[in-house]
C-alpha cells in the first residue's frame, strides 16, 4: 500500500448531492470543496471511408481505444517524422524499451504497404469521469504506418489498465495528478 493521504478524507457529501449520486460538492472543516474530475485520456481511433467506386472497398479498420500517454506521444513524433517536419534519425530512440524501439526503426525503414479503407486518427480528450460530453477534444488525423506502429506498441504493452478499449480509465501521468489536486473551496457558515 503506498503512503498516498487523501485530502479529502473525512468529507460529508450533502444529502442532496448524495441522493443524486454525485460526489460534488462535499463539505470539509466548514468549507464547501468543489473537486475538478477532469482528466486527460489519449485514444487511437479511425473510421471507415465512404466508398468512392463500385468497386468493393478494401477492408477498413474502425476502433477507438485508449491508449497510454507514451505511445499517443509516439504516434505524434513518427507522424511529424513521415510528414517531413522532423527529421529521421534512425540511431535516436523513439521508445524507452529498446526492443520497441528496434521494431518502431524497422517499419520506419522498410514501410509496409497498407491497404485500408480506413483514416486514423489520435484523440486527445479533456473530459469528466463520469460525463457524456468532453470539455474539450482534438482529433488528430495520423498516417498509417503511425497507426499501425501505435496499435502494435499498444499490444506489446499489455497494460491491463488498457485491457478495455474505450474504458475512460484515468491514467496516473503528472498531468492527471495535476488536475486531481485541483478543487474550489466555500467556506460555508450554516453546515
């Protein structure tokens, strides 16, 4: 067990708050607490394309799923690379885990030729853990080879965390950390 001391601990939720079912706001040493339960959350996502021939379309990818900061931040990085942005340096590392890193520089060198009827995309979403409607969301479209690189690292990382494609999981990067910290206080005279 870690040495983690919740600074909410010992907060009353008011009745009403507690009959809707929502922990916010809470009442604490005589103040009224307004937590922040935003969060980021990174996704690898695409869809299918319209048909644009009678031809039968090739097969499309569509999924959207989370995935760690890490590889979102890496599907970014190799998609400025292919753009013509960054330059490619096949002795820098593009993932912490060497052997990762190898097969990123592999496909780098050699790309495979893809064959989809699919756009991908990374997502990057500032939303509520419990709400419908992010506060704010970028949709990034990314080549293929970005795609499929991050899929892959995706599947060699085996976060169980991740297991669940599109399960809103808050992460513990610093950024979350951040916005879990951040809360409004009242102080309140009639508890």
């Amino acid at each position: 067990m870690s040495n983690f001391i919740d600074p909410y601990e010992g907060g009353k939720i008011p009745s009403l708050s507690e009959f809707l079912n929502n922990p916010n706001p809470f009442i604490k040493d005589g103040k009224i607490i307004y937590r922040n339960f935003n969060r980021l959350y990174y996704f690898l996502n695409s869809t299918s394309n319209t048909p644009t021939s009678n031809e039968p379309p090739p097969p499309s990818i569509v999924i959207n799923m989370q995935i760690s900061k890490t590889n979102f931040l890496i599907g970014l990085f190799i998609d400025e690379i292919q753009k013509g942005s960054i330059p490619y340096d096949e002795n820098s590392t593009l993932h912490p885990n060497s052997e990762y890193n190898n097969i990123i520089h592999k496909l780098l060198q050699s790309e495979p030729n893809f064959i989809s009827n699919s756009t991908p995309y990374l997502i990057l979403v500032l939303g509520n853990t419990n709400a419908i409607l992010p506060a704010y969301s970028e949709t990034i479209a990314i080549s293929p080879l970005s795609f499929y690189i991050v899929l892959i690292l995706h599947a060699l990382e085996n976060d169980p965390a991740l297991f669940f494609g599109n399960n809103s999981f808050a992460l513990s990067d610093p950024i979350n950390l951040d916005l879990a910290a951040q809360n409004i206080q009242f102080y309140c005279n009639n508890i």
